[in-house]
C-alpha cells in the first residue's frame, strides 16, 4: 500500500487582497474568483504538486529552525507555496483545454512510475522500460505523468536532481563536485 500526502491550502480573502493592494482590478482576471464573500463556499480545486512544490513542502517539513526564526522560516515557504499554487491557479483557468480525469488505476501507476524515478535517479529506465514496469502503454504513462506532474517525465526527473543538489548544497556538508556526482547532474564539456 502506497501512502499519499494530501496538502491542503486555506487563505482568507482579506489575506489574498493585502498582497494586491488596492481595488481588485490589480488582481489578474484569472483569480478574480478567488475573492469571494464570507458567507459563501470556499473555492476548491484538486491540483498536480509540481517538483517544485515538493520541494518547498519538503522544506516546511524539515524545518531546522526554532522559535521566531522557525516562524519567519515558515511563513516565507507558506508564501512561496502560495506563489506557486497562484502561478498553477492562473495556468488552470486560462487553459482552453478541458480537464480530463485519469481512472484511479492509471493514477495509481502514474505515482508509481515517479517512485521508480525517484529510486533510480543515477539510473533512471527508460520510458519504454518504465511503461513495461508500471504496466501502461508509453502514450498513456507520457500524457498522464504530464497531467499528474505539470511536466515530461525527465523533464521532473531533471528538476528534482536539481533541487535535491540545491538541498544539499544548501546544507553545506558536502563540495559542489561531490553533489553534482551524488545526484547524477554533472555534465562532462
């Protein structure tokens, strides 16, 4: 069984207009409907976490602070998660396309497929060994990791060594070299 972990964003109205300033004709068309009055329903949509999303949940999760520090540490990933879930936001409302929905199976081996990259990150398969091991064909595994993950499947492979070399760049313990090494992102020139 394969756990999942479900995030939840909540931010008041009066929150959202502070960062606009002024009237909401600052506030892009695309997310004038998230300004709603108290009194009705608050606006909910499921979303795909892209790496970079991961990452900064990764880092709330982590967080190697304490006291007023932990608290300015965490409210500057609460906003730049914000960011990011605003930037999709905007994306999802003018894309023409319509949604599709994946049948919970697909979904399921979609998630998979990004587990065994994950695991194999030095030596990920390729996708005709990745469709043959999450079993979906490669049209079905390439457009449902791009509507489940926002991105080509090594294309989020890429940026997730990336961030991860970010991480533990950012930690200091190890060189650049040796980073670069660990998550398969050294390029020979």
């Amino acid at each position: 069984m394969q756990l999942f972990l479900s995030v939840e964003v909540f931010i008041q109205p009066d929150i959202l207009r502070s960062f606009v300033g002024k009237p909401t004709e600052e506030l892009p068309a695309a997310l004038q409907h998230l300004l709603r009055p108290c009194d009705q329903q608050c606006y909910s949509r499921s979303g795909n976490t892209t790496p970079f999303m991961q990452s900064v949940l990764q880092q709330i999760l982590r967080c190697p602070y304490q006291g007023v520090t932990k608290r300015v540490y965490l409210e500057s990933k609460a906003l730049e998660l914000l960011a990011l879930l605003l930037d999709q936001e905007v994306k999802v409302q003018t894309s023409n396309r319509p949604a599709s929905v994946l049948k919970p199976g697909t979904l399921e081996r979609i998630h998979y497929a990004r587990e065994v990259l994950l695991q194999r990150l030095n030596d990920p398969p390729s996708i005709a060994e990745l469709s043959k091991q999450v079993k979906l064909n490669e049209y079905t595994l390439k457009q449902g990791f791009r509507k489940v993950f926002g991105t080509t499947i090594f294309s989020y492979l890429h940026d997730y060594r990336l961030e991860q070399a970010r991480l533990f760049f950012d930690l200091g313990e190890q060189n650049v070299i040796e980073i670069a090494f660990l998550f398969g992102v050294w390029c020979d020139g």
